[in-house]
C-alpha cells in the first residue's frame, strides 16, 4: 500500500471527519473483469470431472494423473479471480464535507490515494460508454479539480447522477443544465389527445377527442393501433413543450431486416422438412434442433437491427435541433446544434419508390466546424423543412413541383425553355443552356436516325420482300434499337428540362430532378441575404461565343454553396440575383428598422407614462405639503397670544 503523500497529510481528511457517502463500482465490473478467470476455472474442473468419471482402475492411471493436473492448474485462476475481487471490493470514492478521497487498490500490489478539497472541485461530468451500462443506470465520474491530481476518473458508479446531485449540494452549486450530447432517454411519449388528432388511423373513427384527462384505448382496435403506434412511429410526436420529434420510415426496418427475415424463414423452412422427413427419409431430429437454434442468429440480428431503428430520430425544439443515431448496440451518437447556426435546410428523394412513400433525406446546413447534420428515410420531410424555417422566423421555403409556365411563352417555356422565364409572382426560371442539350442528344439522335433510316429505306423500297431472310430479321431488329435510342433521347431531354434554378424575393432554389426510373429530387435553397459572395465563371472561349458559364452562390455553410453550371448569359444571372439580394437586405433592414422604431416608441411612451405619473404624485405631495403648512399658519393665528 502506498503512503498519501505530505500535501495530502496535511490537507487531507482528520480522524474525526466522517464521510458522507461512499461510492463503489457497481457489481457488472467485477463480472467484467472476472469472467475470464471463471471461465477458465470451469474448464479446469469440467475437464477433471471427465477425467475422473473414465477411470480405469489400473495402476498408474492417467486419467487420474489429468483430473489431479487440472484440479491443480485451476488454482492459478482462482487466485486470479481472488485478486480481481480483492481489487474491486477495495476500490471506492469517499465523500466528506471538506475532502474528496479515491482509493484505488492494485490487485496486491499497491494502493493509490487521491485526496481532493472540496473548494478545488470545478466540474463534475457523467459518461455513459455503452447501451447495457445505460440500461443498468450505470455510468462514470469524471471530477475536473484545480489540484495537482487532476482529473479523478471513477469507473462503472451505480446512479452517477445521484453522486453528481451530492457533489454541487455540499459545493453549493446549483445542479447544471442537462447536456444535449447526454441524453440517452428516449423523450417522452406523446399523449394520446394529440396522437388521436394527428394519427390518421383514429380520424378514420370520427370520434371526439378527449378534452381532459389522457384516456387509456378501450377496444381491441384502439389498443392495436396504440401498440402500432409506439412499436412503429410514423407520425412526427409533439410534447406539451412544443418539442417535436421525427423517426425513419418504417419502411428502412423493413428494408434493413429483409436479409434477417429471410434467413429466419429459411431456417424454419429447414427444420420443418427435416421434421417431416420428405422423400420417405425418416425425420431428422438433431439437424430440426439445430436449424431452430441456428434460426435465434437472425432472430437476434432483427432485435439488433430494430433497436438501432427505433433508436435513430430527430428532435427539435424552440432552441436547438438534437440528433441521435444508434449504432446497433454498441454506441450512440448525438449531435446537438442551436438554431441559430442553422444555415440552410435542403430536401433530397433518392428514388422512385421514396417519391411514391414521401419520404425522403433532410440535410441541415451549419455554420460549425462539424459540418451538416444529414437524417434519411424520414416521412415528409418538407414538414421538417417548414418548421425549421418558422422557428428560425424566416418565410417557410417555396413548394416547387415543376417550373411554373409564363401564359405568353407557354409552348416553349414548356417543351424548350432556352432564355428565363419570368412568373407572375416575380421568380425567375434559369434552365440549362441549350447547347448542353445538343451535346447530351448527339448519340441518341445518332443512334435513331443510323437504325431507323435503314428500317424505312427497307420498307419503302421493297428489299424485304427480295431478301426475305434478312429483311424479316433486320427490320424488327432495327425498329426495337430504334424504339431504345428514341427513349434513350427522351430521358436525356426531361433530364436536361428537369434542372432548373429559381430566384426568389428571398430565396434562390436549386432542383436537381432525374427522371423515371429513378425519380429522384435534390432540392437546395437558400436566403439571399445568407449569401456572402456572387460570382461568375466562364470556362473558355467557346463558352465565351455562346455566353455559357457558371455562376457561384457562396453562403457561410460549409456544404451549401450553389453553383448554378452552365448558364445562359451568367453575367446578367449574377446582376439579376444581386440586385434582388440588395432589395432583400433593405427589406430586412426596414424591417428592423420599424421594428425598432415601434419599440422606442413604445419604450418612450412607457417612460412619458412613467414620468407623468411621478410629476403627478409630486404636484399631490406639493399641494398636500402646501395646505399643510397653511393649516399650520392659520391654526397659530387664531391662538391667543400670552405675555
């Protein structure tokens, strides 16, 4: 055992000081710490029982020699398992009412003690370091002192928040906040009165909500659509506070236990014909055991892969917006930003059947170090987009499903928009330039004219008929490449068409959209006034002759910098988005300003009240000190005078 040192004599713990309470680590860190030793100790004396039971009885028999080896070599993990305890049940923190003591005991080797004052106490940090330990309510203590000793870190403590509640009481410090990058809760259940009103199975009743009090569901069905409801949340869950929060699609889970689910049943398929023994071969019990035990593999990976899922979610409240992603069950992420760094919030779809379900990927922009915040498979997530932007107080994002059309260049605005279009409600439309769309058709307009110009050349001058052989084969043959390469020129048109860049009064979108089969949707925008600098790019002199170029919208996001490619006559997008980004600010700035104005107003209208009321309670005392003194004077009048 080593002595304290002299600076922890003399200011250490006195004789007579008692301790408040002792922590020691809980129980599941000597398991941890003891299973290899006891395992290895069972071997040793399952081995030896084996031994002995097939004894021979000659003499010398080595069985016996075995079992009295094995017996002998399990001592050395029973003294492993004694030291192990010795060290645990020796470990401990002890709290008083002026010192800090951690023992921490080295198997028999040494023992060290840190003694801490109170007063050196500067912080008192709880770690969670896996799903089991939290369950288990169990955690680790990390003291931040001012001492030379540093930090004492105290592993695996049974209710470490009771600890820390102690700690801040004796410290006389209120207990702090709960960090966003600690919770390992799930948040709290939504009533039912809101679930009803939200929930479209319950609307399908039409029955009344409940006003007062949360009922508990009375029929089979309401139970089954309650028990639905918690097991698979599909509907965003919105708490008294305001707060919301959003779980994937059940959709992912289903997706994510395919592989699970069919080896499960593959399983079960195995063990039920081996049972049944078809073709006349007799029922194989062992191999039906052992295809149902194999079965509790993908089992336990779909427990595994729901508890990642309905773990992984996305809440969002009046200050800041917090991430939680489980990863399986080995560790849990949460990332945790103030609404104030969010710089801009973008909708991707990223196929066909997301578009069908409406769900789709949120990716929210920041201004910190750490980049975006990216949470897929979630239902609606323009719903998202919405209420970011109202609780950042800004105007909810524009819906854009297809380009609106100008009512006067309604045909070409529809089928071949080469210059912008202008919308009566002020946006402006910019598509691609049309030798981009030149480019993209050259083969597939290649390959249809080079299959069906030799297919109607063949028809129309009776070749089929003197050739039949080569006719009747040549012709379907160049009709179906035709039939491709005219789709093939038809998905590059609509992929040309469905790129587009709207400009706002307040915002600049971007949709990048892919046509069928994939059917995907990148959406990004953002306000004119979070964007820092405008410029332009044209890449060479030939870009320079069709006035083709780039135009560069950099925003103080780390991953939302738009870049509007291959634009027709890039100077005058770039002139266009900066005045209206100048209207923008002076809009805002007289917003502010009336703002401001209307609170002086009313600042000054408060104080003139203010004062008014004090002028008026000192004419009352002046007129009331005044009356009193001509009383005084009139009451010596009248009293008569002695000589």
């Amino acid at each position: 055992m080593t002595a304290i040192p002299p600076a922890a004599k003399q200011n250490g713990p006195r004789s007579n000081e008692k301790h408040v309470t002792e922590v020691r680590r809980h129980w599941i860190n000597l398991v941890w710490r003891a299973w290899l030793p006891g395992g290895l100790t069972v071997l040793c004396w399952a081995g030896s029982l084996l031994a002995f039971r097939n004894v021979s009885g000659t003499t010398p028999d080595s069985n016996v020699l075995l079992g009295l080896g094995l017996l002998a070599l399990s001592l050395a993990p029973i003294l492993w398992v004694s030291f192990v305890y010795y060290d645990w049940a020796n470990d401990y923190l002890a709290i008083t009412k002026m010192h800090l003591v951690h023992y921490e005991q080295r198997y028999f080797l040494s023992r060290r003690t840190q003694v801490v004052p109170l007063q050196q106490v500067q912080n008192v940090r709880i770690r969670i370091p896996n799903v089991l330990l939290g369950r288990l309510d169990v955690g680790d203590l990390l003291i931040e002192t001012t001492s030379p000793e540093g930090t004492i870190h105290f592993r695996s403590v049974q209710d470490p928040q009771n600890v820390q509640r102690q700690l801040f009481t004796l410290l006389g410090r209120p207990m702090p906040a709960r960090a966003a990058q600690a919770p390992v809760r799930e948040p709290p259940a939504e009533p039912l009165q809101a679930r009803r009103q939200r929930s479209k199975i319950y609307a399908l009743w039409k029955r009344p909500a409940p006003t007062e009090e949360v009922e508990r569901p009375s029929t089979w069905l309401e139970r089954l659509a309650f028990s639905l409801e918690r097991t698979l949340p599909t509907y965003p869950i919105q708490t008294a506070n305001g707060e919301m929060t959003w779980h994937r699609h059940p959709s992912i889970l289903v997706w994510r236990m395919m592989v699970p689910n069919v080896l499960f049943a593959l399983s079960w398929l195995g063990a039920l014909l081996a049972l049944l023994g078809q073709g006349g071969a007799t029922p194989d019990l062992r191999l039906t055991i052992g295809l149902i035990l194999l079965s509790l593999i993908p089992a336990g990976w779909g427990l595994v892969v729901y508890y990642d899922w309905r773990n992984d979610y996305l809440t969002i409240d009046q200050d800041q917006i917090v991430h939680y992603e489980q990863h399986y069950i080995f560790r849990r992420e949460t990332r945790a930003i103030p609404l104030q760094r969010v710089q801009n919030v973008r909708i991707y779809i990223p196929h066909v059947i997301a578009r069908w379900l409406n769900v789709g990927e949120v990716i929210i922009d920041t201004a910190g170090q750490r980049g975006d915040i990216t949470f897929n498979g979630v239902k609606n997530p323009q719903q998202i987009q919405n209420r970011i932007f109202v609780l950042r107080g800004r105007p909810e994002p524009t819906e854009v499903t297809e380009p609106p059309k100008h009512p006067l260049a309604r045909f070409f605005d529809q089928f071949l928009p080469i210059y912008p279009v202008r919308t009566p409600e002020g946006w402006i439309i910019y598509h691609r330039h049309p030798f981009v769309l030149l480019q993209r058709i050259f083969w597939p307009l290649g390959l249809l004219v080079a299959t069906w110009l030799p297919a109607f050349w063949l028809l129309s001058t009776g070749m089929a008929g003197a050739l039949p052989a080569i006719g009747m084969v040549a012709i379907p043959i160049l009709a179906l490449c035709g039939v491709g390469a005219l789709l093939w020129l038809w998905y590059t048109y609509a992929d040309w068409k469905n790129d587009y860049w709207i400009v706002t009064d307040t915002h600049v979108i971007d949709v990048i959209a892919r046509p069928f089969p994939y059917m995907s949707e990148d959406r990004r925008q953002a306000r004119l006034q979070d964007i820092v600098n405008i410029r332009t790019e044209v890449p060479g002199i030939w870009a320079q002759i069709i006035r083709m170029g780039d135009v560069f919208a950099e925003t103080a996001g780390q991953a939302e910098n738009f870049v509007l490619q291959q634009m027709v006559n890039p100077k005058s997008v770039q002139v266009e988005m900066q005045r209206r980004q100048r209207t923008a600010r002076v809009r805002e700035q007289q917003a502010a300003e009336e703002a401001r104005l209307a609170e002086q107003a009313r600042l000054q209208g408060q104080i003139l009240e203010t004062v008014g009321q004090a002028q008026r309670v000192a004419q009352e005392e002046f007129e009331r000190r005044v009356l009193e003194i001509l009383e005084q004077r009139t009451g010596q009048s009248k009293t008569p005078s002695h000589k």
